[in-house]
C-alpha cells in the first residue's frame, strides 16, 4: 500500500522510502530511532518498524527449523532487538499525525454554550 508522502527524506539523505523500508536496520540505528525521525508520518514510522518486527520473526524461523543462525549469539540479539521493535512501534502508535491530531478539548463552558472563552 503506497502513501503519498512515502518518499520523504529517511536518516539517508537520497534514500527513496520504498528502498529503506525494505531494510530498516541498514538506514537507522536501532527502532528508537525510528520512531523519534521527525520527517516520518506516523504510519511511515510503522511501515519501518513492522518490516523491521518481519524481519526478526522471519529469522526467529529460520532458527526453529534448524537453520544455522549468521552469527554467535544472533537468537539472543533479536530477541533483544525485538523487544525494542516492539516498544519503538508501541509508542509510534501512541503519536498522532498533526493531519489526524484531534482538535484541543474544549472546556466545560465551550461545550454548554457553544461560544468560546
């Protein structure tokens, strides 16, 4: 599914979205990051952070059928590193877009008469 601002600037001046997505890991740190790049909507944010969750879960796999893993200590360091996928995709979902940000509460006295301050 295409978004329109999907070819905003990643950590990567130059980057197109679509190519960064693809390997998250490759263009930000680690997922915090992700989350706190101010040039991402919210849903690019996810985009990153779920291909970043599939790709751990996709190696998770691999692991469990017997595949060797790439390297010594890879299944305790995706664990790891998807407990912080998860937490960075919690509080991306907890951000809202300034496009679908709810208007500020009105007081008590703006609800009852309808006119403000």
């Amino acid at each position: 599914m295409a978004h329109e601002n999907d070819s905003a600037d990643t950590a990567h001046a130059g980057v197109d979205f679509d190519t960064a997505v693809g390997d998250p890991g490759a263009y930000y740190g680690d997922p915090s990051a992700i989350a706190a790049d101010d040039t991402l909507t919210r849903e690019q944010k996810l985009r990153f952070l779920r291909e970043w969750a599939q790709d751990l879960a996709d190696r998770q796999m691999a692991d469990s059928e017997g595949m060797a893993p790439e390297r010594v200590g890879a299944v305790e360091a995706d664990a790891a590193l998807m407990k912080q996928v998860s937490a960075a995709i919690t509080q991306a979902e907890e951000q809202a877009d300034d496009a679908s940000a709810p208007a500020a509460p009105r007081t008590l006295w703006e609800r009852i008469t309808g006119r403000t301050g």
